[in-house]
C-alpha cells in the first residue's frame, strides 16, 4: 500500500491554521527555532524489520492482521511510516530473518520508498533449521571452536548481506552466557568471545562499524558474557577504533544511570549507537517514551552535550534505531508514537540553555540547574516536531491520518489477518 502525496497535503490543510497558532505561540519563547527546525529535519530513526507484527510474550501471540511476509512488505511498512513522518528513512535488517533473495530488487524497493539499510543484525541466539551446532551453550562463547567457527561465519555472511544493501554496520548482540553458578569460567567465555569477534572485525570493511550490544541479563539468568557497557567498552576497545557500544535501553539492571553511561562513552568515543524503546521491569520493548520520557530527555541532554563537544553531526555520527515490541497495539501507530516520543526528548535536549547550565554547575547552584533542565522539559515542542514534519513532507498527525485512511484495514485485505509471524 502507498500513500499519494496529495492526501497528506489535504490532511495538513484541514489542520493547519491550529497548527500555526500554536507553533507562533512557541517560537516566542525559543531563541533559534529555524536551526532547531532544520537539525530535526535530518534527524531520521531506523525502523528495524522485526517491530512490523505484533511481537507477542512467551505466553502467548495477539496478532492484529495485516503483519507483512516477507522482506519487501516489511520495506513498504517502513516506507508508510517514513511517508507519514519524514523521519524514518531506515530499515534495519535481521538475518536470517530478512535473507533478500535478490538484491537489486531490494535495493530498488527501498530506493522506491526513500530508504537506506540501516545496522545489520546477526542471530546467534536461535538455532535455525538444518545447522550443524546448536547454541543452546552460547555462540561466539562456546567451548567447543566449531560452534563458535559457525557463528563467526554468520556474522561473517551477515556483513555480506550488508555489503550487497549497502549497509555500513553490524550489531553483535549476543544471548550467550550462564544460567547457573559454575556452568562456565568467565575469563574463557570473554577470551572466546573476544577471539571470535576479533575475526568477524577482520571481515569488516573499511568504511564499516561493528556495534556490541550489551545486555544485563535474558535469556541467560546467572551471567551475561557483554553483561553490560563496561564488558561492552572492553570488546570494544581491544578490537580497534571500527568498534563501537551499542545502548539498548532496555538492556539495564534497574534504576541504572543510563544518561551517565552515554556521557562517558561519549567521551572516550566509544558511543556507536541506540536500540529506543522503554521499560518498567525489565527489556520490555515498550514504546519509547511512554513509561520514563524524563529519562528519555536526560539521555538526550547528555547526548547533545557531549556530541556538540566532540564536534559530531547529531544525525549521521551515531546509529539512531528502535527496538521495541507489541503486544497490544498496532505495530505501526507504536513506531509512529516511538519516533514522535524520540523527536519531543530531542527538541528538549536542543532547547536547553547551555550556558545557563554550566554557569549553574560551576557555581554549584543545584536549584537553579535542576529549574534549567525541567524548563525545557517542560516546555511544549510538540508544534516544533510538528512544523519539521510539515516543512519535509510529512503529516501534521501522522497518526490521525494512518486512522482517517484505515491503513490497518487496507493492509489487512492485502495481506490477510492470519499473517505469520516473522522473527521474535
Ligand atoms: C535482544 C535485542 C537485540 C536483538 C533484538 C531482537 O534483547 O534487543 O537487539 O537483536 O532484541
Ligand atoms: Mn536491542
Ligand atoms: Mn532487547
């Protein structure tokens, strides 16, 4: 299904005298909203492939109808969301999920659609049908050198699959680990790992980053073998300056600091990039936003601080995706309210008052800091993500529209209701 350009126009028209009142009302109070307007234009979130259907627990599956499957329907998913919000132009693909059987035609889909590929996924938590070795015990881990020859040379096909989509990362993130005290010996499981990662990295090309996600714990319950961003900064560091940490929010013991996290990988340039999505308990997968968004725009504010530091480009320097599961809701007005939440947390972060802050910091005014940041907070930007969309094309309410259109049902006569599920 695609959208014509003429419904979003005639959409926008019936809202746009509201729209501008409230985006006059807000440009009197922020400084540079035309730089602002333009760093949110070129802000685009990676949509990954298996966020498309319903994800479902361990308990059980709701499927919605309409899910798409195979490849190119994934695409053309993406393709809706980034025609609604202009800020989605990316896809990120999962293999062995989303094998292409035929790369041009997939290149040219995405092309049609307006996207890129985005980081590439290895899978070494499942075993999939016909493998020799299982990964019951850990992949890239493993004691025994031929499951780990196995995973390495996934990962390895995996950077080819990238490399034909034109694709300049891969994301390792690994289930391996223990689920009980003396399974195995921590050093030997981290020198495994190390090693085998060592050989994928030699098979990255040049202009390539690997991304080392890190996870506290699941499926494993006792240890994680990159249990967290310290063993991730590790991995990191030993394999050279193509690799990189990848901070999935949902991958943190709780209550942990994950603004700080980001401050100091930033500073020791080892930030690679995010998986968005929010949590209450535990790697929930919810969408971003909608449980801790302070959180969300603490993790911006460092994010802009430390970026505007290091003289990086906010939209191409890092890897911007979402990550994020759904149970109850439609996949695709989740994405769109997870990029919504992640535009709003950055808009805020761009409107704090630099300066102010650490005039603040420096005089120890603890007050006075805190007044600074939850001023931008809470401050209404809403109109100003919603001027950017105008301005590249997109919807004034992307989800209003997605209803007003019965994308959902449409999808659903195309595609059926009793859809397979692909990937988790
Ligand atoms: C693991 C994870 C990782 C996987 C994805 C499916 O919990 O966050 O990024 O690739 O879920
Ligand atoms: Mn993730
Ligand atoms: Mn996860």
């Amino acid at each position: 299904m695609k959208l014509k350009d003429n419904l979003i126009a005639e959409h926008n028209q019936r809202s746009i005298d509201l729209h501008r009142s409230k985006f006059e009302f807000l440009k009197t109070q922020i400084i540079d909203f035309e730089s602002i307007i333009s760093k949110l234009i070129d802000f685009q979130i990676a949509i990954p492939s298996w966020a498309l259907g319903n994800g479902g627990t361990r308990f059980g599956r709701f499927p919605g109808g309409g899910e798409p499957r195979n490849l190119e329907e994934k695409i053309e998913d993406v393709g809706l969301i980034h025609k609604l919000n202009q800020s989605g132009n990316a896809i990120s693909l999962h293999i062995p999920w989303d094998i292409p059987k035929d790369y041009q035609a997939i290149r040219d889909l995405a092309k049609e659609h307006g996207l890129r590929f985005d980081a590439m996924n290895s899978n070494t938590f499942q075993d999939q049908k016909g493998q020799e070795e299982s990964y019951k015990y850990g992949s890239l881990q493993h004691v025994d050198p031929a499951v780990r020859k196995q995973a390495i040379d996934h990962n390895i096909e995996v950077i080819k699959h990238g490399i034909e989509l034109g694709s300049k990362s891969l994301t390792v993130w690994l289930a391996d680990g223990s689920c009980f005290p003396g399974q195995l010996n921590f050093r030997t499981a981290f020198q495994n790992t190390l090693a085998s990662l060592r050989e994928i990295y030699a098979s990255l090309p040049e202009d390539w980053k690997m991304f080392i996600e890190y996870k506290a714990y699941e499926p494993n319950f006792y240890s994680t073998t990159v249990g967290d961003w310290g063993q991730s900064l590790l991995y990191a560091s030993k394999l050279g300056p193509k690799a990189f940490t990848l901070v999935d929010l949902g991958h943190h013991l709780p209550n942990a600091n994950i603004e700080q996290i980001v401050s100091l990988l930033l500073m020791e340039g080892k930030l690679g990039g995010f998986h968005f999505n929010d949590s209450k308990y535990g790697d929930d997968d919810l969408t971003a936003g909608s449980i801790k968004p302070y959180q969300l725009f603490l993790i911006f504010n460092e994010l802009i601080e430390g970026m505007n530091d290091r003289k990086m480009n906010h939209a191409n320097d890092l890897g911007w995706m979402i990550d994020a599961s759904h149970n109850v809701k439609d996949p695709l007005e989740d994405l769109l309210q997870s990029v919504e939440a992640i535009m709003i947390a950055y808009t805020q972060a761009l409107i704090v008052d630099r300066a102010a802050l650490k005039e603040a910091q420096l005089k120890n005014d603890v007050a006075r800091a805190q007044e600074i940041l939850q001023d931008s907070f809470r401050t209404d930007v809403r109109p100003l993500v919603a001027e950017a969309r105008l301005r590249a094309g997109g919807a004034l309410d992307p989800i209003g529209l997605f209803r007003k259109l019965e994308v959902r049902q449409e999808l659903i006569k195309e595609r059926g209701f009793e859809t397979v599920a692909t990937g988790l």
